[in-house]
C-alpha cells in the first residue's frame, strides 16, 4: 500500500474506534488493531492520538458541511418551503447509515474542553452554521435545523431506536424525532404500528 492509502486505513480505523469511546475513551493501541497494524506505526504516522483525532474530527465536520452544500448546489433553495427543507434534512439523514461521522462529532463536541479539540469543534460548526444559512434562511431557521440535528444525535448515542420495545415517553420522543428516517437507526427493533409518525427530521422552522 501506499503512504496516503495507509494513512487513510488509519484515519478509518480511528473513526471507528473514536466513534465507539470517545477521544478520552480510545487509545492509540485499540486504533492499530482496529486497523491491523502496530501501536509504534499508528504513532509513527500520526505522532499523538489528540493529532489522529483532530483529523478525524474535522473531516466528519467537513462532511456534513459538504452534505448541505451539494443540496444547494443542486437549485435554489426556497426556506419558506417545506420540501426544500426536507431536501436538506434528507442528507443529513443519509449520514446516519454511511459511517462513523455524526458519532464522531457527537465525541468532538463533548471534548471541547480540551483547547485543540474546542478549536476544531467550534471551526465545524461554524462552517455548517454558515452553509445552512446560504439557504437564506433567518437565524432562527437555522438554529432550529442544527438543534434538531443535535436532537438526533443524541438519541443515536442513547441507541434509543434500538428500543423502541421498552415504550415510555421516549418511544414517542425518539418516533417524533426521527419521523420517516427511523428505519435507519431502529435496528432489529423495526418501525412502529402505523410509520414513523411525526414531524419530519427536515423541518427548518
């Protein structure tokens, strides 16, 4: 393999493992065998484990931002109109099946307390802050759609699809957030009597 194609196996093993316990949680040994080689490489590529995660961190940032840029990219974009918003909730949904990305930044945005990490983690949101906001949207459009965004990872980091069986208000909560993307995180548990019922993931206002 080449350098870069084994720098990208190592940046995909960190997502994952990042993914799964965090920047705090992770070590640069659980990354290499996550990846198949050894601990001395991983550090030997990447230096420190706060380098690998950085990366990581900001490409899933990155990510989502390039997401929402594609929809509008596409055609104009009407905030006043339901469907548009449903175009861009739409690619954030698609993120929830693909990989590792919005776990990720759930563990980022939890670290911001350490300086490096904060630094990224505002930088991200910053620049999906300002995509949303090419729509023409008005702040309050905006800080809604990333709010809900925020609803929904967390319901994904408390796998709370995948209990839909335990009933409660969280059932309700997690149907009602999820609306039409339930299917995609609700795993063995299945979608509820009747559809995902409820406010689409998309709105913007």
């Amino acid at each position: 393999m080449s350098a870069d194609a084994r720098r990208a196996l190592l940046l995909e093993a960190g997502a994952r493992a990042f993914a799964r316990a965090g920047f705090h949680g992770t070590t640069t040994d659980a990354i290499a065998k996550e990846a198949g080689v050894s601990q001395p490489y991983v550090v030997r590529m990447f230096g420190t484990k706060l380098e690998l995660f950085l990366e990581v961190f900001e490409a899933a940032g990155e990510r989502v931002r390039a997401a929402f840029a594609a929809v509008l990219d596409e055609g104009p974009f009407d905030p006043n109109r339901d469907a548009d918003w449903e175009r861009l909730g739409a690619a954030y949904a698609d993120l929830m099946g693909v990989d590792d990305t919005l776990q990720v930044l759930m563990h980022g945005f939890s670290a911001g307390s350490v300086e490096e990490i904060g630094a990224v983690g505002r930088r991200c949101m910053d620049r999906i802050y300002a995509t949303i906001l090419a729509t023409g949207c008005t702040d309050e459009q905006a800080r809604d759609f990333v709010a809900h965004g925020m609803l929904l990872n967390v319901m994904m980091s408390l796998r709370a699809g995948d209990h839909l069986e335990d009933g409660g208000a969280l059932r309700a909560l997690t149907v009602c957030t999820f609306g039409d993307a339930l299917a995609l995180v609700s795993g063995d548990a299945g979608v509820p009597d009747g559809g995902a019922a409820g406010p689409s993931l998309s709105r913007g206002r």
